[in-house]
C-alpha cells in the first residue's frame, strides 16, 4: 500500500484530492518570486571542478567496486578511472581535493516511487531524500499526479529543489477530471476518450508514463479495458507503465494477472510499484510469485518492479476493504485476522482525534473498552463524517504485514530496483531511511545482498526501469549527481515512534556538481532540474 501525495504544496492529509486545478497552480507560480526575492539565503555557488581520490568506487553497473578517483567540472563527471591506472586523474593546481579514503563513492541514488514531492517549495532542501542519498525523485505516483504536469514543472523551474524531479500522469487525476465525483462505475467510451486526450496533453509535457493505483478511490472502478486503453496511448509516445496494482494482500494474484495483461496488450513497459506480499497466506509464496513474473519476460514482456524495505506499509484505513462497504463487519474482521493485527496497525494520522496518532488500534480499542473489529469500523466511521462536516477528515495508518524474507527475495530479484515510497513528513520511517536501510541492514549486517548489486538497485537498474539516460551510473559525461557513504556505519535511525531521523553514514551528497548534504544537513544548494521524458525517444531530456 502508498500513501498518495501529489503536488508541492502544503499537508492537505494522506488522501487528499489528486486533482490540481489551474487556478491553484497559477497562483503557487505567483508566489515564487517572492521567495526567490533579495534576502533570501543564495544557493552555494557550483565548483568549477574537483576532484575524488582514494575512493571505492561502485560504479551503478553492478560489477566489483575499485579503487579509484574522479574529477567533476561544470557540473558533470570529466574523468574516473582506478588509482592503479597510469591515466588516472590528479590534482590540477587549485582544485579542491576530497579524500575518500574508506568511503565508498556511488551515483546518486535514484527513488523510483517516490512522495518527496509533498511540501517540496516549503522544504527545497528535501532533507528527508538528500540525507538517504537520494538525487532523484519520480513522483505521479498510485495513480495520483500534479495536474496539469506543465504547471508543475513550471513550478519547480522557478523555484528548483535539491533534487532531480520526474513525474507520471495519474490515472485517477485523469479520471477525476473526465469524471468528476461521478466515479463510482465504469468509463464510456468518451469519457475514456477524454482521459486519453488529457494523457497525451500530460506526455507531450513530459511526463514519464501512465501511474495507477487500483486499490484506490477512483481507479478501484475501472476496468482492465479502460486501464489498457490509456497505456496503449502512453505506449504510442514512447511513455511507460507503473502500477500500484489492485490487490497486494487477497487478490493478489489476480491482480498479477491484470498487470501481465496489460503489459501484453499495451505493449510497454511496466513496472509494479512497492512490490509486496502483504497477507498472512501469501507469505512464503515470492518465489512462486516471481517464477510467473520470469515466465511473462520470456515471453517479450518488460515486467520490473520497486521494493521498499519494510515489514510495513502506510495508506489508509480504507484500503483494505475493496468492496468500500465500510460498515461491514466480516470485511473488517478479516482485515484484522488475515493483513493487519490490530497490534500492528499504528494510527499515522488521525484529524477528527489527533490525540490517537500514535497509537494502535489495540490500544485505542482498550481505552474505548471495545473490540477492534467494532473499533476500527468506529474510527472510519469518525473520519468520514468529520470530512461530511468540512472537518479535518484525514486518516492514514502504518500496518505492520509483510515477513522480511519475502521482502528480501523481491529485493534480490534481478529485476527489481530500491525505491522509499516515502515523504519529507509522513509517519513512516522509509521517508527518511529505505536507502539507508538497505545498505546498513541488507546488506553489512545480514549479507542479503552484494553491495555492488545494492547500489546497481538504487542507481543503474533504477534508471533503466525508469528510462532515464545519463543518470545512475558513474561515467565521463554523465551528470555528477553523486553519494559519499562510510559502508562500515551506513544505517538508517528513523523509527514509526521517531520517524524523521536522519540516517548515519551518508557523508556528502552531490546533484550536478553541488553539495546538497554534508555534515548531517542540508546545505541550501538547490541545483535539482525537472527530468522530462524525451519527445518520441523514451529517453530524458537532460
């Protein structure tokens, strides 16, 4: 499950509305000036060039580590090669020197699914990325965009951020706009023919693809036909499929069936987003489940896939019942026994009661002296008639219901790619420690994974799966968006009870030549640039 978060303005709640109208975002461009006004704290001005020695370089391709320095100017990667080469670089007169010694020299890491985006002109530092190592966020994501996506981007080229920003075309913003409140049912054929005109609109802009997210309101009504429809038009314009799919818990492998149909019939590729086997029964079955994911690729399908590294997710309440009947007894009964103790459900937030964020569902059905089943009915309940009302109706919960080893064989799977499904502010930890987390834990301390194929996840095959060209590897040429970590101490610290802390070990961040993160903070660097998807290449536009 993903909380979705589009668009860079301030905390509206986990569930806010995907629609970004015209107005709002006329509006939000009048009032970059002013921030950017004389008195502002000025962005660090970028080196002409400097130089990296004594590093271990892990270079995003996935081979062994080496050896070696590099040396940045204007912004991009001039020359790397190991320290035993006769060619390698050296100090020129007056260049900065970095000694990297017992430090390992990665490219920035690259956030397939990404929320960093929410708040993003509040905090341009985006602290919660850059201190994970983090240089590029891909947002649009569950189905959720900032609408429309040239405004957004006219947002960020005004006031740019520390990070390298690239979006999708939500399915359920474009529905929302063909539809209107009237969702609750299938697409006619016009209205599938508008969202069709919206998304080429959207991909001329752009944007990266199509994103859904068919476990939530609206695209939960859809067809599979309406869904193939529009990715054959992404198809059409080079563009690509990622989807939260309709089911990660009950009906998963129905809805793997959905994905692999899709992908056959549009004819692109698609990625499924925060990959996950989040129900009691499923746990064991990742093998079985990827062995017909393998079985789809040799067939010609490009089927990949995000993972996030957490026994737990956060969405809403409401996700778990895909029948939206939320006064069913048994549908909540199941939920509770099945997908999410009621020890493990941890209320992330809560506007009707803010008091209750924090706690768990046991504990509040203790207090209320109920059961949870009647309580987490209540607590819905309570949250939809405060939104009736014009109240503060937002809820979201962080579930604890996945097992570690399913999560690390998703992980090893060669195609699957790092991601956070984070934000700069949300209640779970992975916006601020999935990075981290995986070098630290899967990697150093459990051996999970090699650490060369942990970075080649978070850098090289990220950026295949995502179409970028010149990200995510170290090479002459490529833009130096770049993380210096101590492997020895990587670690995230962010926790569901203290779910902002920073991780340990990530010494230096760069994007295009400029330190974004030193020293435990953000520096005021703000060199991130909006990535668009090439028109007609499939490739970015650098």
């Amino acid at each position: 499950m993903s909380e979705t978060k589009p668009g860079l303005g301030k905390r509206r709640g986990p569930r806010a509305d995907p629609r970004r109208r015209r107005e709002g975002w006329a509006l939000l461009l009048s009032a970059i000036p002013p921030l950017l006004s004389p008195g502002c704290a000025e962005s660090p001005a970028r080196p002409e060039s400097f130089l990296v020695r004594g590093a271990t370089i892990v270079d995003g391709n996935g081979g062994p580590a080496f050896a070696g320095s590099l040396r940045v100017a204007d912004g991009a990667i001039a020359a790397l090669s190991p320290d035993d080469d006769p060619g390698a670089p050296t100090p020129r007169e007056g260049e900065p020197v970095i000694d990297a010694a017992g430090l390992v020299l990665a490219p920035g890491f690259i956030d397939t699914h990404s929320h960093h985006d929410r708040g993003l002109l509040d905090e341009p530092g985006a602290l919660a990325a850059v201190s994970q190592g983090i240089t590029t966020i891909v947002v649009g994501q569950d189905g959720g965009s900032p609408f429309p996506a040239s405004e957004f981007f006219a947002a960020l080229e005004a006031a740019p951020a520390a990070v390298n920003v690239a979006a999708y075309a939500g399915h359920g913003t474009l529905r929302r706009q063909a539809m209107g409140d009237d969702f609750r049912r299938a697409a006619t054929g016009a209205e599938i023919a508008a969202m069709q005109a919206l998304l080429e609109t959207e991909l001329a802009s752009g944007v990266l693809g199509l994103s859904t997210g068919l476990e939530y309101d609206p695209g939960i009504y859809s067809t599979t036909g309406e869904v193939v429809a529009l990715a054959r038009t992404a198809a059409a314009r080079g563009g690509r499929y990622i989807s939260h799919m309709r089911s990660e818990d009950r009906a998963l492998h129905a809805a793997l069936d959905e994905t692999i149909e899709i992908a056959e019939r549009a004819r692109l590729p698609v990625q499924i987003s925060h990959f996950k086997l989040a129900a009691r029964e499923l746990w064991g079955q990742a093998p079985t489940i990827l062995s017909r994911l393998d079985s789809a690729r040799a067939r010609g399908l490009e089927i990949t896939a995000d993972v996030y590294p957490y026994e737990y997710w956060q969405s809403t309440m409401t996700v778990l019942f895909p029948e939206r009947d939320f006064a069913d007894r048994e549908a909540a009964r199941y939920a509770l026994e099945e997908l999410v103790a009621p020890e493990g459900m941890l209320i992330g937030r809560f506007g009707p009661d803010p008091a209750l964020e924090g706690k768990t569902l046991a504990e509040i059905a203790r207090e209320r002296g109920a059961d949870p089943v009647a309580t987490y009915l209540a607590l819905i309940a309570e949250s939809q008639a405060a939104r009736a009302e014009g109240r503060d109706g937002s809820e979201s919960i962080v579930a604890t219901s996945m097992n570690t080893d399913d999560i690390a064989t998703l992980l090893a799977w060669p195609h699957t790619n790092v991601s956070s499904d984070g934000g700069l502010r949300g209640a779970h930890p992975r916006g601020f420690g999935a990075y981290p987390r995986v070098l630290g834990r899967y990697v150093r301390e459990e051996g999970r994974l090699a650490l060369e194929e942990a970075v080649h996840k978070m850098t090289g095959l990220a950026a295949d799966h995502m179409g970028f060209a010149g990200r995510g590897r170290l090479r002459a040429g490529a833009a130096a968006d770049m993380v210096l970590f101590d492997p020895a101490t990587v670690i995230d610290r962010a926790t569901t009870a203290e779910p902002h802390r920073t991780a340990t070990g990530i010494e230096r961040v760069w994007v295009a030549g400029m330190v974004v993160y030193e020293g435990g903070a953000v520096t005021g660097a703000v060199p991130g640039r909006v990535l668009r998807r090439g028109a007609g290449q499939g490739g970015i536009v650098p």
